[in-house]
RNA sequence: CGGGGCGUAGCGCAGUCCGGUCCAGCGCGCCUGCUUUGGGAGCAGGAGGUCGGGAGUUCGAAUCUCCCCGCCCCGACCA
C-alpha cells in the first residue's frame, strides 16, 4: 500500500485533549478521530490493528471449541425484565424505542439474549455444552468516558458464554477459557495476569480479570510478590494482622469537639494521625442497621461487608445513625454501642491508644483502649487491601499495582439459566437449568493496552502480530526514478512472501518520514535514499531496536522476517 | 451528579484581566510554482475563522453580564 494511496494523517502535536500515552499517539498517529466524549471513528491504520486482534481472538476462541455468532445490539425490555436487569442497570444501559413505542436496550452485555437463543435451542443433555461467542459493539452510557477507547460510551466487545450440564463441566468451559485468554493476550504481545475478581453485577461465584499492568491503568490490584496471590483490590482478602499492640493504660476521657466530624478535622484538632482513629460506620443491609469499625485511615469494602452480613449494604441516613447512636453523623462509637451488630476490621486492633465517636453530638473519646472499653470478640476482614496488607495466603505483604482489566470471564451458575428458561431434560427426563459461564475481552481496550505497554517518547512500537503493516519502507527521494525503481523492487520481494507492506512515497522531506515513522511504529523499517544509489544497500531497522543493518536487496526478505521474529 | 479547567482556522496556541489601535494574529499543517530530500527543508505566492451558541450592556464586544451547549481533569456519600 503507498502512504499516498491511503489515509494517514499524523499530527505533530499532542492532542489537548489527551492525558495517557495510548489516548495521545492513538490520535497523533492516526489510529482514531473523536466524534463525541467517548465515541471515536476507527481510521485505516486503527482499524487494521482491530481487526488484527479480532482475528487472534477469533481464532483461539475457534480453538478452544467456542462458536461464533452476532446477536442484536438492540433488545426488547422484556427480555432484561425476565432477569431483573432493566431495573438493575440503572443509567449506564442505553435505551431507545421504536416508533410504536416499544421499549429497547441497546446492549451493554448479552447475557439475557444468549441465555434467550439456547433457551429456544436447546432442550437435551445431549445438546450440551455449547459455547457462544460473538465480536460486536457494546454500548453503555459511562459516567464518565475518559482515556480514548480505554473507557468509551461504545466499544468493540467479545463476549462469549458457555452452557454446561453440570458444575464439573461448566468448571471446565471456564478452565478452557481462561487458557484461551492466556493465549490470546500472549499473542497480542501483551504481558497480561490474572487476578482474582469482584463478580459485581454479573453476580456468580468466580472470576478473574485479565490486567494488563500500566501505571495508568484504572484498576488497582492487590499482588504478593511471595507467593504470587494477586486479586482485584475490590475483592482481595487481607490476612488476619500480627499480634496486637501494647495497650493504653490512660483513663478514657471525653474530649468536647463541636462541629468536628470527619477524620480530617479531628486529626487536625487532636494532633493525631488518622491512624489513631477509630471510624465507626454504620451501614444499612437488608433493613438492619450494623456498626463497622475500622482505622481512621483504612476504607470499607462494602462487597465484603455484604458477603458478612448477607445483604448488599449501604451507607444510613442521618435518621438511622440518630437511631443507632444517639448522634447525628460524625459522632459514632463503638464504647458504649448497644442494640446493633457491631464489625469489626481486623486494622481495628492494631489501634493502641484510640480515638472515637461519643456517641452524642460534639463528642468524642480519647484513650480508648478498644480490649478494655468495648471487647470485640472477633475482628474480621473488611477493609480494602491496601500496600504492607499481610497477604491471605502466606505470611507475605501485599503490593499495590495499577492494571487495565482487558478481559473478566466469570462462573455465573444458574442465574440467567433459570430466569430465562435455558434448562435441558437430562439422562433421566428431569428439566435441569444449564450451568454458565461468560467470558468478556475489551477488544478495543486492548488496542490502548498493548500501546500503554509497546511505546516509547517517540510514538507507538507495535508487536508483529498485531502491528497495521510489517514492512515501512521510506523512499528518500521519491522522484529520483533510482529510488523509485529500488522500492518497487523491494515491494515485490517482500509481497512475495506474504509480507504486507507500506510505501511511504510522499515527496516530504527525510526528518518528516523518519519521525512519522518511529510515531506509527512499523515493526520494520527499510530505506532507500541516497546512500543506497551510492553503496546498492538497504537500511533495515526494526522499530524496537536501535542496530542498523545495510544488505543488498536480495537479503532482505530473509532479515525481516527474522527481524519480526523478535518483534 | 459535585468540584475545577478549557472552548479563537485542520492541529497547537497568543489576544480576554483593562472594550476601540483586531472586518482577529502566530507556529505547524494545507494549496500553487521553483529549488531541495538520511532525522520535523528554503524562497515566492495563496486559501482557510458565524472568536462554542443565544440574549443583553454599549456609539462600539473575541474582550463586560446572563443563560445554554460542548470538551477535559479530579472526586462521588468513609462520619
């Protein structure tokens, strides 16, 4: 292809509107335009890479037995109704209707139309398992849409989900794709792990993400360098801490604070880091008020607490905490709290000489001796995992590292069999719903990844497998019918094996094509100018290595494929 | 949704505080011609703007006031 014939138009400046390194070389080098927040047009060279990785998705997931299909983007209400989820969906699920007025989402996930289709299909144990997939375009309306493709209002998503007629099974369609992933993201060039993950709103039991680690990655997850344990911080567990610390013997004493609420302002008055404090929360969960104390400068993992109590919890209104402790917010305790279940995290005991809420407006207690002044009988994890965290599963201390989630497969169990009817008669004529997994790759978020992780201050150096062309060949010169004579010759070589190639042919000047270059990041470079008249050598480069190699033409094919070998 | 910032040519920006000297300017890019071609070329000529939109104040508005829209960043109930 000649760089004349196509449409790459590079820009020399960064972007103001973009913060992170794929966001700003994904425009500077024309990979992609916005349209609006969190809608972005796909330019050629963009697309190529897409489609690249489309295709070592496609072709794992084909390998792993999974087959593909394209569902509707758009999906009758009544079908989310059937799982819970139009409600349950809330703002982030596009919706729109027809002009008779019937009411459609435009789909975030496809669960409810998957779970819908093999519903129809299936109805022996003999049908199974199956596992569908499909590559198609998600919507869901962001809070807020940041970072180009990374988080986009709408998106290129595989999602595929498997049917098993048991638990053995539906653990092995889960053990299969998560293999896949490994594969998958290897072949993109990306060094990606697996974590262990929050199910959130898919519900289900298990789940891991795929990280790709990136300091700008909107993820934190929690890694133990000894023994490897690495998991979300969302769901990452903490070991229960070391022996506890040397008590106060202080009187306890009630110290007035008017108007002081939060930690902040009550580490400013008492002189006291926050880790002196002991916050206490109360939380709603299922109708019943529960008291959570933790350190003043720790934070409460609510999906934790819910696994506690049982119930999703959240936050109580001013009324409740009036109820509760007898004050209104910000003056909670646990000295003295009766009449609500009392939790607390396991940070709560490293507290030597406490500070806490009264218990009544304007109040708070110094020299709480937590063992003397309100025994707890067991401390429990709930906070987020946070650096120096003992690891849950060895004596080891937990890490804190940024990732991009570019894939989550999950075991969803029965959720969406028995909601939408995908049950199956089995062995014995008994109707059984079938037990699923689903399996998400952000398609078009990996593009942004592998550039997070294959980029230097110059501009974007591709992988081979996933790079728009293998070959860059700059023609110094153009006009000089020499040069042209010498590229043309070059492109035929190299197309001859299979290699596909692109001819920068514009008349701009060297400077211009070499940092054009090094900015859409070829893996390949070949160049023919001045000194290739003068000494019959061409210049090959790849883009992730500085060494220089000049051969006659007839070597070249054979070194850049060994060049794209380590690319 | 809360807070902050920004909106002037395709891109990056100056001008706005203190209205007139701006029927708006700079760099890059773009078009024509000639020269040039190994790390963002030179000369000459040229095109391109409802200054985000609307209303207002004023003799006069990119500049002041009000409303609206868009975009970016940070945060989102932690007592």
């Amino acid at each position: 292809m000649k760089w004349t014939n196509t449409l790459i138009s590079t820009q020399r400046d960064d972007p103001q509107e973009a913060e992170i390194p794929s966001h700003r070389l994904m425009l500077r080098a024309g990979l992609m335009r916005k349209l609006a927040s969190g809608l972005y047009t796909w330019l050629p060279l963009g697309l190529k890479v897409l489609r690249k990785v489309e295709t070592i998705v496609r072709e794992e997931m084909d390998r792993a037995g999974a087959l593909e299909i394209l569902m509707p983007i758009l999906q009758p209400r009544e079908l989310w109704e059937k799982s819970g989820r139009w409600e349950a969906m809330g703002p982030i699920m596009l919706r729109s209707q027809t002009h008779g007025g019937r009411e459609l989402a435009l789909g975030p996930t496809h669960e409810e139309v998957v779970t819908d289709l093999v519903a129809r299909e299936i109805s022996s144990y003999r049908q199974l398992p199956v596992n569908l997939y499909q590559i198609n375009t998600k919507f869901r309306d962001e809070i807020r849409p940041r970072f180009g493709v990374m988080r986009s209002r709408e998106f290129i998503m595989k999602d595929g989900y498997s049917f098993d007629l048991d638990e053995a099974g539906a653990d092995r369609s889960y053990r299969l794709m998560y293999q896949a992933y490994e594969r998958i993201f290897r072949r993109c060039g990306l060094e990606a792990m697996a974590v262990e993950a929050d199910t959130g709103v898919m519900g289900g039991k298990e789940s891991h993400e795929f990280m790709v680690p990136a300091e700008t990655g909107e993820d934190a997850i929690a890694v133990c360098p000894a023994c490897g344990y690495a998991a979300n911080v969302e769901q990452a567990a903490i070991g229960a801490g070391s022996s506890a610390p040397e008590r106060t013997a202080e009187k306890l004493e009630e110290v007035a604070t008017p108007g002081l609420r939060t930690v902040e302002e009550l580490s400013g008055f008492f002189s006291a880091p926050p880790s002196r404090f002991i916050k206490t929360l109360i939380y709603l969960a299922g109708g019943k008020p529960a008291a959570v104390l933790i350190r003043g400068d720790r934070e409460v993992n609510e999906s934790k607490l819910a696994r506690r109590l049982g119930a999703a919890a959240v936050l109580a209104d001013g009324e409740t905490i009036r109820a509760v402790t007898g004050a209104p917010l910000g003056f909670a305790g646990p000295v003295g709290l009766t009449g609500v279940e009392v939790l607390a995290d396991y940070s709560v005991a490293a507290v030597a000489d406490g500070i806490t809420g009264g218990n009544r407006e304007d109040l708070h207690l110094r020299h709480v001796n937590i063992d003397r002044d309100c025994p707890i009988p067991e401390y429990l994890d709930l906070a987020i995992a946070a650096a120096g965290d003992r690891c849950p599963s060895c004596s080891g201390n937990l890490a804190i590292r940024r990732g991009i989630e570019v894939g989550h497969v999950f075991k969803l169990g029965t959720k969406y069999s028995r909601s939408l009817g995908a049950v199956f008669n089995d062995e014995r004529g008994e109707e059984q719903p079938a037990i699923m997994g689903c399996y998400g790759i952000g398609v078009s978020r990996t593009v942004a990844a592998i550039i997070e992780q294959h980029h230097d201050e110059k501009g974007i150096i591709w992988p081979a497998a996933v790079a728009p062309y293998q070959v860059l060949l700059l023609a110094l010169a153009p006009d000089r019918p020499e040069v042209a004579a010498a590229a043309e010759d070059l492109t035929v070589r190299l197309s001859g094996r299979g290699l596909d190639l692109l001819y920068d042919d514009r008349s701009a000047s060297a400077g211009v094509k070499f940092n054009d270059a090094d900015l859409i990041g070829i893996p390949v470079r070949l160049t023919v100018g001045k000194k290739f008249l003068q000494t019959g050598l061409v210049e090959v480069k790849a883009r992730n290595s500085d060494e220089l190699h000049a051969v006659p033409p007839e070597e070249v094919p054979d070194l850049v494929e060994r060049l794209l070998g380590q690319a």
